[in-house]
C-alpha cells in the first residue's frame, strides 16, 4: 500500500510539472528567411505565460547577433488565451548591410517562477544585388528641384537696402551741413581772448563800484576779491589756483619767481581773508580799501606784457590808487 501511494505521488509531481511548464513556453518568428541587403524584416518572440508571472526577455544592445543591426524594439502586444494564461508577442526590427547567411541562436527566457525556457533557432540569409554599372549609372532619385523666383522677398530685400542707403545719406547730409554751418562764421571776426589782467582789472572794477562795506558785507567781498585773483593766477600763470589754499598759492608764485614784495603784500590779503571767511573777522573800513589796493597792484605788476594787436577790443582801464 505504501509503495503504491509513493508511486502515485511521483506521477502526480510530474504531470503536475508538466503542466505548469506547458504554461511557459516561446516560439521565435521571423518574417522572411532572407532579403536584400539594407532592408528590414520583423523578428518576434512570441510567449506563452500565466497572467500574473513576469518574463526577462534577452537584454539585446545594437545588434542581435553579430552582423544583424536592431533599429527598432516595438511596443509588447498581449492576447488572452484564457483565465490563467497569456500570449505576449515582443517585436523587434532587424536589418544588415553586409551580404552573409545569418544565425540566429536560441536565447533563454526566465520566468519570475525560476523556470527557464529557450527559444528555436532561426537563420537569415541577406543578399546584394549585383548592377551593371556599365548599363546603368548612379544617379539622383529625382531631380534637383529648383524653386520658383521670390520676387515679393527680392523687392522687400530692395526697399529695405534702399531705406538704408537713405538713412546714411541723412545722416551724412546732416553732419556735414552742421560742419559748414560752424565754419560759416569768419574767423577774422572772432575778438580774440582778452588778456588774463585786462578780465582781472575789469572785475576789480565791480567789485569796487559795488561797495559792499557800506553793506558790512565783509564775506562776499573778501571771497569775490581772492576769486578774482585765483582766477588771474590760473590764466596768467597756467596754475591749478581755484583749488588750492592760500598757503599753496604762495608757494606755487615762489616757486616760479614771482617777487617776494608782491608776494608778501598778497600774503596779506590772503591772510586778512581768511579770517574774515573762516574766522568770521570784522575788517575796519580801511582793511576794505587795502585789500582792493593791494589786488589792483599785484595785477598791474604782474601782468603780462603783449604787443599792440589791431584785433585786440578793449576799453582803456585807468587804475586808481
């Protein structure tokens, strides 16, 4: 009894494996045996399998074998074979350019199960195709095609050329129009520049018509007059004097030789000014009439003497002392 149900149980496992392999299976198709080199033929596997069970198909790169180049995988179809099975039919696309009878080998597929089932070899034979190249040349597959004149885009270019050479000839006109406008104006009748003393002289003038100290104006006065002289002392003497301070203006004059009486006498001035500007100093009534004095002298003795010119307009200034 005990050897019979051992039997039973041994052909019950192997009806049972039977089965569940029958569910797991792969057949490999391809769509024609053989073809013309560079062109393409469809190679599908298709599997049978459980519904519910996954299959690793051969991982393939750029060729399936060697000579057979993969240009295309295709999207999986599945078919319902039943309630428990599937078949699974995977494409590729294969081609070859060089003139040979391919094999293809069986690949093995695994199932998640760990059964392991293995495709039927295929073979593929590619040809040539042999030309006469005496009879028949190599040429295009159609001719070259020539389109049709733009002419909207031809006139369109033109009208934008022509906008373009009349926008640099405005310009052009514009600019040397402008030049000859300011050479319109003679030279000869410019009145050239007056000399640095006669300016000076001219504004010491105001100054003193102004009387400011009758007004007790002692700051504007005293910073018009030192005005005054930095101004003569720049344009005479080409120094940079509206920027300096007393001390470095009295330098600068000693440095270039200027008289040391002069010197000395604007020395004061400068002094006396700045008290009055900075230290807020009340200067007599004398202290106003020194200072213009002392500014008219250093003018008068350091102006620059300059020969008679005809063009030269200027009133006669008359200094009083």
């Amino acid at each position: 009894m005990n050897r019979f149900l051992l039997v039973f149980a041994l052909l019950f496992n192997c009806i049972f494996v039977s089965l569940k392999a029958e569910n797991f299976s792969v057949n490999a198709h391809i769509d024609s045996s053989f073809l013309f080199i560079g062109e393409q033929a469809g190679l599908s596997f298709e599997v049978i399998q459980q519904k519910n069970e996954k299959v690793q198909l051969p991982l393939f790169s750029d060729t399936i074998v060697n000579g057979l180049e993969l240009v295309e995988r295709q999207k999986p179809d599945t078919i319902v074979l039943d309630k428990e099975n599937i078949k699974v039919l995977h494409k590729f696309v294969i081609t070859s350019f060089d003139t040979a009878l391919y094999y293809i080998p069986p690949f093995s597929l695994y199932n998640n199960n760990g059964d392991t089932v293995k495709s039927n070899p295929l073979s593929l034979k590619v040809f040539t195709i042999d030309i006469d190249t005496v009879q028949y040349q190599i040429a295009d597959i159609k001719p070259i095609y020539e389109p049709p004149f733009n002419w909207k885009g031809f006139f369109i270019t033109l009208l934008y050329i022509l906008l373009a050479l009349l926008v640099i000839f405005a310009i052009y006109w514009f600019i040397r129009r402008f030049i000859q406008n300011k050479k319109l104006i003679p030279t000869d009748e410019l009145e050239p520049e007056l000399p640095a003393h006669v300016i000076a002289l001219e504004m010491l003038d105001a100054i003193k018509n102004e009387k400011r100290w009758e007004r007790g104006e002692a700051k504007i006065y005293y910073t018009e007059l030192t005005e005054v002289l930095r101004i003569y002392i720049e344009k005479r003497y080409k120094l940079n004097a509206m920027e300096s301070t007393s001390e470095e203006i009295l330098t600068l004059l000693k440095n270039i030789g200027v008289n040391r009486e002069i010197i000395s006498s604007l020395k004061t001035l400068l002094n006396l000014s700045d008290l009055v500007k900075f230290a807020k100093w009340e200067p007599m009534l004398d202290d106003y009439l020194k200072s213009l004095s002392i500014a008219y002298s250093f003018v008068n003795e350091t102006k620059e003497i300059i020969e008679d010119n005809p063009n030269l307009t200027s009133k006669n200034i008359e200094i009083e002392n």
